[in-house]
C-alpha cells in the first residue's frame, strides 16, 4: 500500500472542468491528485516562418509553474530573464507530443499554442499537462470545426500520458511528488488511443535499471493511460466524436 | 446604465475562495466579475541585503497574467527574457500599498513575497491584486501569528484598492474592460480601513480632466473601497480579528 | 522656512538653455535648483509597426541617469542588461504626458522621440524631464513646422509637471532630494496650459494621507504648474506663438 | 543495405585520440563516422553550493556545437544571449548519465566538468558526447587518483550510449544525420558496462512506435553499447583498470 | 585647409570646465571643437574581488553616448540590454591607458571609475575622453590626498591622447567627424607627460599604411599631445602639482 | 634564447591541415606552436541589411575559445548570455583586417563569415586566427571561382599577423603565452603581401615604450609576417594563384 493509500496500479483521483477560460477557443483546467494545471488552446490563423506557405499547420507548448505551486517558492523565469532547462524540456516534450495525433496538413495553416501552467504541483506535472492539453486541443478544434470545413479532421487519436517507476522493488503507477523523489527509476510515458508509444522517457540516475523492470514500467503505463483515455472520452462527449474518423 | 447592467456605483460580484493552494502560507482566488487573481503569501524567514541586521522585515509583491488571460494571447515574459514596464509598475504599486499596512519592525526580520498571477483578466487587474494580496497577506500573518509571538501585530489596517473612470460624462466605479478601454480618464485608488490614501493614480492620457471630475472619481473610490473592505472583513473572519489592534 | 532657504510655495530656480545639442531636432539642458536634465526631441519620418498606414504619429520618450547623477554611483542599466522597474515607470510617465498636448492626426506619420537624461540629480528628475520635454518638443515641433504645413498645429496646449510633499505636517511645492526621502506623502502633478489634470500619483507608502491632504497638495501643484507654463512661454517666444491655435 | 553500405547492425567507424588537449585533465576527440566531439573533463576543488559541506562531489556537462559544424551554418548561442532547449536537453542528459556510475561520496568534494565541443556533426552527436565524455571522465580521475587516495576508486562502471531508430520497417544502429532525418522513430539509449540501462528515450513524433519495435530497437542499442564498451576499455588500457573495482 | 579652417597640425578648440557636477569626486566637462565630454571620477574604497587583499588599488572606466550625440539617433544600450563591441573596446582603452600613469600600490586598496558620457560627437570621442579622464582623475586623487596621507603620490605622469589620419596623401591631427569618415588611415594614440607611448592603434580598413605613413602620422600626435598636457596642466594648476612627485 | 629555446625573431612551428571540415567552404586548422584555432569560411548568398542592393559583399568574422582551452577553465559566453568584450574587441578585429584585402564590390552580394574557434591557447589567439582565417577565405573563394565567373578576383593580396613583444629589454617574435604575461608592451601587427600596415596595435599598459622600441617591433613583426605569408602560398598552392591579379 502506498503513502497516500493507493495500490500500485491506481491512478490519482482525475478531475477536468472544461472551459475555465472565457477568452481561450479550448480549456480545461485539469486536476491528478494535488497536481492541478490550467491548459489552454489558442488558436491562431499563422504559421510561423519556417512552415509558410507550405499549406501545413503548427502546434507548439508552453509550460511555466507559478512561483508558489511547489512546496517552497521557486523563482520567477521571466524575472531571472531565462527559461531553465527544465522547462525548455517539458515544453519541447508537449509540442511533439500532441503533433503526432494532429494531421498538420488537414488543420491548414494555423497554429495552436498550448499553455500549461501548473497551479498546483504534486509530481507528474509533465504527464498531466500532456493529458490535460490533449483536452484543450480538441476542445479548440471542435470548434474550429464549427466554422472551417475540415475536408479530414486534423485530429487523428487521443492521447495521454502517465509516469511509473519503481518503489522499493515495486512497480508503481502515477507517482505523487514525495515518491517520485524516492524513486531508483522515473518513467514517462506518452501513447495514443490506439495503444502506440509516443515518448518513451526512462531515467535511472540514481540507479540503472533492467530490462525486466522496464518491460513491467512500461505495461504499467499501458494500463493507466487506457484508463486516462477512457476518463478523456467521457469528458469530451460530443467534442471528442470525431477524432480520428475521416469525413464522409 | 452599464453594459453589464450596472449602475454606476455598483461594484461586479466579488468572490473570493480561501486557501486554494495547499503550500503557501496565505492564499486567496479573487474574482471581480470576470476578473480572477490567484493572490499567494509565501513567508521567508529572511529579508533582502539591503534591511539585514535591523531587525525589520520586508514586503514585496510579484504581478503576472497567464498568456491567454485576455482576448489575444500575450507573449510571456519569460520567454521575452525581461518584464515589461507594465508589469513593474504594477508589482511595484502592490508592494508599496501592502507595506503601508504593514508594521515591518513588528513583524520583524522576514519577508513576505504576494504573488498575484491573473487567471483570466476583464479590467482592473492591479486594483484587484491589491485586494486579494491584502486577504492572503492577512491569511499569512494570522497563521505566522500562531508559531509567533508578536509583541505588537504586524498587520495595522485593512487594504483595499478600486478602479474608477469618467466615461461619456459620467464618473463610474469598478471599470471593467471594455469601459477602461472608453474612458477618457482612468483611476486608481488604494485606501486603508481607517480611510486614508495610499495611492492615487489618475491619467488622463487621451484627454486633461478637471478638479471637479477628480473630486468626483475620489468620492466613488472611497464608496467602493469602504465595501470592499467590508466583504474583506467577513471573507477574513476569526484570521482579520487582530487587525491594527495593539496586543495588551 | 526650508533647508535651502526657500517658502513653502515657492519653486527652485529655474533655468532652460535652448538648443545645446547642434543635432537634435529640438533641445533644452533644463535646471530645477541642482537638478540638471538634458532633453533632445528627435523627429523620424517613421511610425512603430501597431500605427503603420493610419496618418497618425506617435510621441515617446526614455529616461536614464547618468551614473553619477547622484550621491553614490549607480550602475548602468546598460551594463545590468536591463531597464530597472523605476526608469521604465518613469518613461512611460513622460511619454503618456506629452501625447496629451500631441494632436496625433495632426503631426503625420512621424514619431518624436524624447530623450531625457539626467545629468545631476536632486529630487524632482520624473516632473523635470516632463516640464524640459515639452520645451524640446515645441522646439522641434516648430522646426517641422518650417517645412511641413500642417493644416492643424499639432502641439494643442502647454504642459509642465511638479512635485509636492507633505513634510512634518506642511504641504510643500518642488520638492529637493533631501525634502523628498523625507517627505511622508510624494505627489507628482502633470497639468496643461488650460489648467486640466494629466497625470496625478500620489503615494503615501510611509503614511496614508487625508482627502484634506490631498486637496492642499494639489493647490500647491497648481499654482507651481501655472508659473512653470509662463517661463516655458518666456523660454520659447516666437517657437511658442503657435500652440493651441487653429490656423486659419 | 545502407546508403553508407553498412548492415543494420553495425556501428560507424570509431576512432579516439586520447589527451589531445595540454591543459584538461582528461581528453579525447571521439569519431563516430564523420561526427567528431572533442570532450574535456576539468577537475575543480570546489562544489556547487548546493552540495557544499556534504564531502560529496559532483559532475556535470555542457555542449555545443561550433556553428559550422553542420551543413548550413547555425548562430552560436554566445551570440544569442541564451542556449537553446536542445542544448540544455542535451547536457542535462549526459551529466545525468555519467553521474549514474560515479560515486560521488567517493569522489569527495570537487567537480568534474565535461565540456563536449561538436567539430563536426553527422547524426548521433549526443550519444558520442556520453561515450566521449566517459572516456574523459575515466582519464581525469585516473590521473586524479595518482595524486588523492581514494578509499574507494570513484567510477563505479563503464558507460556508453548509442542512438537506434526504425527507417523503412528496420530496425537500425547508429543513425547518421540522413538517416535520423527519415527516421519514423529515433532512440537514444545509454548502458552501463554491466548492462543496466541509464536512460531510455524514444520519441515518435513522425509516427508512433509498437512495444515490439520498442523491444527490437532495444536489443540492438544493448549490442551495439557492449561493443562501444569493449572499444573504450581499449582505449583506456591501464587507466581503465581500476573502474567499479573497490579497493583492497 | 582643412574644411572647419584648421591646419594640418592644429588642434581643435579645446575647453574644459571643471568640477560641473557637485557629487563626483573629480569632474570635468571636456570639448575638443563640437565633440563634448563629461567625465566624472568616482572613489570607491573596495576593489575587483580579484584584487582583495594585494593592497592595491583599481581603476575602471565605462563610456557611452547620449542617444542624440549623433547626427542621426543611435538606440540606447540599456535597451538593447547589451554592450556593443565599439563601446567595451573604448571602455577597455579608456581604463588601461588611465592605469598606465597610476602607481597602484601607492592608491591603496580603492577603486576610481571614470565615467564618460559623450554629450556631443564630432569625432575623436574616445581620445578626447582619454583626455579628460586624466583631469577627472587627476582632480579624485587631488582631493583624496587631502584626507589620506600617500607615502607617494599614486599619480606618476600626465596623460592625454589624440588622434590623427591620412586624408588625400595629408597626416592630419585631429580629425572631426567628417574627416574620419573619409580618412584612408585611422590611428589613435596615447602617451604620457614624459613622451614615451601607452597606446598605438593604427587601422587602415579602407586601404593599408606604408612605413613612412605611420612615421609622419606619429610625429604629429607626438606634437599633438604635447600641447594637450601643457593645456591639461594649466587647468589643473595647483591640483596637478604632485603629479609624478615622490613625497620627500 | 628564450624558454621554449627559439631565437628572439623565430616564429614557433606553423602547421596547417586543409578542409579538415567537410562541410563550410573553406576551412583549416591552423597551429603556431601550442595554439590551434579552427578556422571555417560561410559562404552565404545575402548580404546584411546595412548592404542590400548595393551590389557589394561583406566579410565578417566571429571568435571563440572552448572552455577548456587554457590552463584554468573558462566559462562559456553562451552560458554567461553575453559576449565579453575582448571576443567582440578580437571579432571585429578580424573582421577589419580581411576586408582589407577583399574587393567587396568584385565578391558580389554575399557574405562570407569567418568563424576562428579557438581549441588551444597558448598566446598569440586573434594574430593566428587573422592568419588562419586568411586561408580559410582563400580556399573559399577558390572554391566560389569554379561556379561563379568573378570580372575581378575579390582576393586582392595576402594577409597575415603576428605578435611582437618587449621582454626584459629584447623585442621577440610571436610570444607565447608565458612571455605574453610577462613582456611590458605587446603588440599586434597585421599586413599584407604587399608589405603595407593594415592593424598596428601596441599597448603598454605595464610600461610605456619608446618610438625607439615602437621601431625594433614593426621591424620583427614585418620580417615574420614576409615568412608566414610564404607559408601560406606553400598551404594554398593553386588555390592561391589567382589572389592579387586581374583577370584578363
């Protein structure tokens, strides 16, 4: 039994409230436990320079924690006037993430920005921003759905991600901060709905780790995010009805 | 009658959540109609090079708006690599209101950081972070004062701040944006409970106003600024007990 | 009586020397008592990028220090890399004040800038740069005048700022270094020739201060604005003749 | 067969020259193919301050490219102001890695900096930095250990690391730049001499990957490392001898 | 005849004020023709961390230019939020000419910096504020030997600097702006009271310099600068005294 | 005899490795003793924007040194977010002195950058990079002849640099880096094939020096240039042909 009281294989209580943003074309502010992040889809009708004129569209992330979501209060990158090497990774991993379920060439050339800020972080804030934009960015094409006439939908699959690691011997699902801080291996995962890998991220610094661990990691996460995808359908409803189907 | 149905010296419904951040020592979700402010208190038992060793401590406040807080997306200022002038003068308002409410020999020699990060912003965002800032501040202090023995409270008044405009002829309260944007003077103004002045800031960029307006303006601040403080009062409860009271 | 001799109402000594700088389109070293500000107004025949194709120009300005301006050295803001909060502050004050008096339309696509720099400091460098921009700018703005015609004059009023204080319970006009870091209320008033407000930033950081306060300051400001606006008249003569007036 | 001729399974050339630099205490200029990496390893008495006090030591690495490194040339980041997300991805991965075979308690306290300079680049820059910087990092505290008697010999195994991908349905090892470029799936891999994995990253952004193309990419990355390994232990010869053996 | 009706081997008009700023512990505002100066000289009793505890002093010197001191405007530095190459190369000059006459050891354990601000260029800026540091200095170490006893004056020589160029086959001594910018060569140069040269820096861009070119070139800042310390002494009068003087 | 055993006018062991880069241009690595600077040659088909239209090139160049090329490890000016201003002062040297012998208006619109990446130091860095750029844009340009018919060659004569120095009373040639930190004056020369002056920088900062030692300098300095500008007709071979003659 875990800290928290969980088992091995159980995620954290899962909460979205869609639309939280009056302004935003897609919203949700997404909640895994304690870890709770506003993401946000905004779209724009440029691409930026390096796709113009080829007919294709671009989704891109940014991520940023507000100074007090974390246990003691972390400095401000706009004040240190850079962003870490944290962030840059986290918010490299999220654009690439959600691209490979977005048909750029079906969207056209636009752009929709995802902007993950972590409210409140208790471990997985990477995973959550993941699962929680993948919300926003079919909230936003839903209704860009409403006034372009997609001749294929620019969706393609849900997506979501989850982390495991391994515990004292035990392979845990969904780690919270205090035993992502304790873990030998950290693990995260990203998949598609159809049961594709998309980022295999595993890091053993504190101790390697073998092949049978990261075989058992890895199913871990196959079962979490299949029940992260479910819980994503659900609170999609009708905006999630046609990812990955082509027009007729 | 105002686009939003208001009267002229109506304020929009404010409602605030208290402690909505499970690490900071104070913290409130604010919302002015539309506008919504998370407002964090952290405490450091340390204060800047510039007061060590006078035993006195320090306020200091830090003002930020989520990209997509507004209608169009707003780079962010980490990303620019520097603030902007507006967020400065902002943060910089917010610090010198709260420590006009502070006794920082009382307090003694730590510091207490409000972060103030707009959620979603329709108008009077600075005025709005003072508002807040002073609950979780207050929020703060009282749980400070449970560990602390304060020979004199540290918090000697309430602090509240409210906007007001001039807008066709008429002087309205609590602007929100799409009047801040009409209003051919726009006001700032931040009160204590005893009904003094901290700051008045009144521009009137796109036409001079006259004594008579200003006059006007002041007296619907102070209108606004007594109710506030009062919905201050009840949002506190037990936590706003000891404000400004000398410790016998 | 004050330290350096003088009432309570009465200004510093006040001297403008024209057109210092043989480049600039228009220019003034101002000295308020030994306060020193070289002000140059230059004009480009260009508009920034959000007026492009509108017929409208554009005024701004920027303000810095020379590092030995004051008492103690200061660094660079060139060589911290970054504007510090107060310049930024104070730049854009000098900027939104001067557009005030500006008839946008009525320049043309051109942008004056104003450069503002400190030479010697002592107190009231923010109301000083304003009262020897606007000198610079009607120097200028005459200049143009000789090769454009302009079917309107674009300078519409006069406009000059100060100072005042409330110090050991007297309100006091034009404030120097000493008077101003122990002053408990700080105001800076920016009025036109017409006598209408355009900026009013009253700050009571070390003591709130009362409506009756507030109303005697003003009183200070504006009679020490009105004698500001006859020297500016006396300064500019013939460069002076055109402003306000409407040509037939 | 492969456009270079070489079979799915077989590395590119690898050559090292050991110290080809007269300062560092540890170097080598590492050739995989035609990427070449000169890797440094500058021993420093001194820890960052997050360590200090501890009797732990600490490594950690850079990288970079020298602009022509590549085909078209790139703005050095010197000159940008900022490093890049993929710089700062890249050095963070390789000062996790090596930290996962050194005791640091063992090291005591002093810092092993790894600068990883990119001569020329063809695919597979950042696994050749991992098994050039081990390299470096072996020669220093092998020349380190002749002068400090450690109780226990520091490096604690052998690591190297090499990229995989799947190109056209196959399974390939060490990817060139054309390759990696037409890549669906690219992994990089990093082991330890006993076969422990260090870190996992596969990215499917072009395409996502199935567990069984997952398990085939794996199994040639921990061939290919076990004959990297082989290769640096060459290399290193007497100065290898003492690695993850304690001390009688 | 050159163009403003000077010889070849004539100096521009020059002037000085002295002490212009009532804060600085040496001023002086220097014009060479239309090229004007303000330098400033500040002690500091610290010095450059890698100086700590040798018992010697430090001098530094930083330049800039107003915006408007030229022709057309230039963009501040503090905005650009960094140094260009030209100003750190100046600044660089400034400071290790200046050092070349300054017994560090006798000066003790301070810092001077040299502040010059360029009010008004006309060419010849970086010699001209060579030029007028050495006043500035000169006037710093006047007054601090005032209140500290040196065992020897820490001033060893005079120090001044010109420059000089090849305009149509002629050296000129010099150059304003209009004849540097066609001149083929550009040489500055320094040295001191006693004759012998601290800087040499000769730069033939446009089209190279023959032998004899350099030696006619400097003969003419020999004679140039003779005449520059004759005037450098006549304005510091008593304050240049002990100039080279070892105290008996 | 000096401690590496050369005689006071003997330039240290040359070497050059041709296109040891496989992609810029023209590339070599160059070796004077002990310092080897990697220079690369761009080739790029626009011109910056201060040239456009004009039918001119432009040669710029940029300098750096690995962390690890000296004794004691440098930090990185990508990772200090800023040039310092030797690089800049040693950047735009180079820069200067190729334009120098190039015919901007023969090259064309094109640009081409000179990168001078320092892997090892030991004195004399900016005269060898001039040395080694020299050859890199000869290779360039020899290379650019083959596809573009140039009216004019744009190489119009050789160039090379070296450094002189006064060491205990004795002029030497092409210090190395211990009697660089030990001479009383250094300097920098750099000339042409031609035997005329393109850069003459000396700097006494330590000790001022007389026209006497100015002499003895510029005369070594010019022997050694005659002997390296051999060596690089030896390096170049037929790519050198064509510099300096006009195509019939």
């Amino acid at each position: 039994m875990r800290s928290d009281g969980r088992q091995a294989r159980e995620l954290r209580t899962f909460a979205v409230t869609l639309q939280p943003n009056k302004y935003a074309e897609g919203s949700v502010l997404i909640e895994m436990g304690d870890t709770k992040v506003m993401c946000t889809a905004t779209v724009d009708e440029k691409v930026p320079p390096f796709l113009k004129g080829q007919g294709k569209g671009w989704i891109t992330a940014e991520y940023s924690m507000l100074p007090r979501a974390t246990q003691t209060r972390n400095q401000r990158e706009s004040i240190k006037g850079k962003l870490g090497g944290r962030t840059m990774e986290i918010q490299r991993l999220i654009g690439r993430a959600l691209r490979s379920i977005v048909d750029l060439q079906a969207l056209g050339e636009r752009t929709i920005t995802l902007d993950c800020d972590v409210l409140q972080a208790d471990g997985g804030t990477r995973t959550t921003s993941i699962t929680g934009s993948f919300i926003a960015l079919a909230l936003a094409i839903h209704k860009l759905s409403q006034t372009v006439k997609f001749a294929k939908y620019p969706l393609t699959d849900y997506l979501a991600s989850i982390s495991v690691g391994v515990l004292q011997g035990n392979a845990l699902l969904d780690l919270n901060y205090e035993e992502d801080s304790k873990a030998k291996v950290d693990m995260n995962v990203v998949m598609t709905g159809a049961g594709a890998f998309v980022e295999v991220q595993g890091t053993g610094e504190e101790s390697p780790f073998s092949r049978a661990e990261l075989s058992e990691m890895l199913e871990l996460a196959e079962e979490g995010i299949g029940r992260l995808i479910a819980l994503q359908r659900d609170a999609l409803g009708e905006a999630g009805k046609r990812i990955g189907v082509f027009q007729a």
